[in-house]
C-alpha cells in the first residue's frame, strides 16, 4: 500500500472512534516512518512497505480501544511547547491554556513572583509559565514520581532549568512555605461519573477527586491561605458545573476578587481569587 492509501484506509477504520481521524491517521503513520504530515502528503505515492504497514496496524487497533492519540505518540503540544506524554501523565489540554493565559496577568513581568503549580503532571503548566515569565520563580509538585520523571524530561528537552520539582501531595511538598500565586489543574471528577469511562487510558488519579469531584478543589482552597503571601492569588482549573461551588468554596476560606472565565467553548472552567492577608 502507498503512503496515501494507508491514511485513506486507517482514517475509515478510525471514523466512528476519533474526531479526528485523518490527523490522528497521518500523526501514527507520521511516527512509523519518521516523516511530518507535509512530508507524507508530498510522498504520497510511495509505498509504505510490509513492517512499517504493520505497526501503523498495531497503533491504529490500539486507537480504536480508546488509547489517547498523545500517548501513541508520545507527545502534545500544549502552549505551542511540545511536550512528551506516557499513560503516567494526564494529556495537556487546550482549556488548560486558559489557567496559563489568566496566571499570566496576575503579576507583572519585570517583577519576582513566587509561583506553585500544584500536580503539575507533565510539566505544562509550570513550564508554560517560566519560558513566558524569566524573572518569576517556579515550584511544580506532583504526588507520582512517573510523573514528576516526564516533567523532569521535559523541562530538560525545553531547557528550562529554573523549576523546582518536588514529589508530595499538594502542599505538604512545600511546609512552611508562602508564594504570590498558587495554580492547579486538580483532579475535579466525581468517581461515579460516566463521563469516566471514555478517559481510561489516563491516570485515574489525574481525574478522579472522589464521590463529589471537590474533594481536590476543597484540601487545596483549604491550605492555600497559609501558603499565599498577603495579595496572593489562587487560580483553579474545575469542571464546567462546578464554578459556583468552587466560588462558595473560595469565599468562605478568606478569599475576594473572585472571578471565573470561560474556556474555548465558553464553558466556566478557570476561577481565580485573592487574599489580602497572611494567615
């Protein structure tokens, strides 16, 4: 079969499991052969030959059962940074830029800004942040050591050498210590919920908060005063249901100034807040 044959057909056969099943045909074909998609569109004719042809097959089935495109891969851009992925990490998602995008306004630039990215899993969100902001001093916690490993991996592979990683759950990884800004893209399923079933090739710890889907949100909304200078922010990625849970939550642990943002499909998913003293 050529190049374009073998798209044609896997891109069929992915139809009804993908959203995209051409790309996600072209991106597996693509890491077979060691050649982008403008480079397999303009080989076209050429054919793919027997071995290749059957670990393009071998991606392709695992495809179909569910298995992430990132992870077949073994990468995802995120912030237009690529990062690596394995199954030990969540795949960066896009609505996840918006927690950069609004982190990014919170202080300025040229001044020092001590920041926590709290289960930071590959890396994307620390790592967004210290390439965008040089002067701001980064700490990323996770509780997995595979996790903590991908992000190690890929700070190295962005040379970004200025984060602090730490292995621990939340802020038990950072006693005693206070920063200007504190994010996290936490866990925010609830264990019963069916929407479960589709996510899981990705690390249930990721995703799964337990029986409400706060039980994240709620241990670091929690702690955070204690760990937030006067002025600080807190920032949080949540479910598209759970804003005013998450503002309730906010509020009646000291905090002001809360607002919520719409993700890319103008769902509520990022809130972020302030206190005004140390506690």
């Amino acid at each position: 079969m050529t190049i374009s044959d073998s798209v044609r057909s896997a891109a069929n056969t992915l139809g009804e499991y993908s959203e995209s099943p051409r790309l996600d045909a072209e991106l597996l074909l693509g890491k077979v052969l060691g050649l982008s998609r403008p480079a397999l569109r303009a080989r076209g004719d050429e054919p793919v030959g027997s071995a290749a042809e059957q670990a393009f097959a071998d991606l392709i089935a695992r495809r179909v059962r569910g298995v992430p495109i990132a992870y077949l891969t073994g990468s995802r851009e995120f912030w237009s940074l690529p990062l690596g992925v394995t199954p030990a990490v969540l795949v960066p998602r896009p609505e996840t830029e918006i927690l950069v995008a609004r982190a990014l306004e919170l202080a300025s630039a040229d001044a020092p800004c001590r920041v926590l990215d709290l289960g930071t899993g590959s890396g994307a969100i620390a790592l967004a942040i210290a390439l965008e902001r040089p002067r701001w001093s980064m700490t990323a916690v996770d509780l997995s050591p595979q996790a903590l490993e991908v992000a190690v991996q890929n700070s190295k592979s962005l040379d970004v050498g200025r984060i602090d990683w730490r292995l621990g759950s939340w802020f038990d990884a950072v006693p005693g210590e206070r920063f200007d800004l504190v994010l996290s893209n936490p866990p925010y399923i609830a264990s019963q919920d069916p929407a479960l079933a589709k996510l899981s090739a990705e690390p249930a710890m990721a995703l799964r908060a337990g029986p409400t889907g706060l039980e994240a949100l709620t241990a670091i909304v929690s702690r955070a005063p204690e760990h937030l200078n006067a002025g600080g922010w807190l920032a949080l990625e949540h479910g598209i249901m759970q804003a005013p849970q998450v503002a309730q939550l906010l509020q009646a642990h000291g905090f002001v100034s809360v607002r919520t943002y719409p993700d890319y499909s103008n769902r509520p998913r990022v809130t972020l807040a302030n206190i005004h003293t140390q506690h």
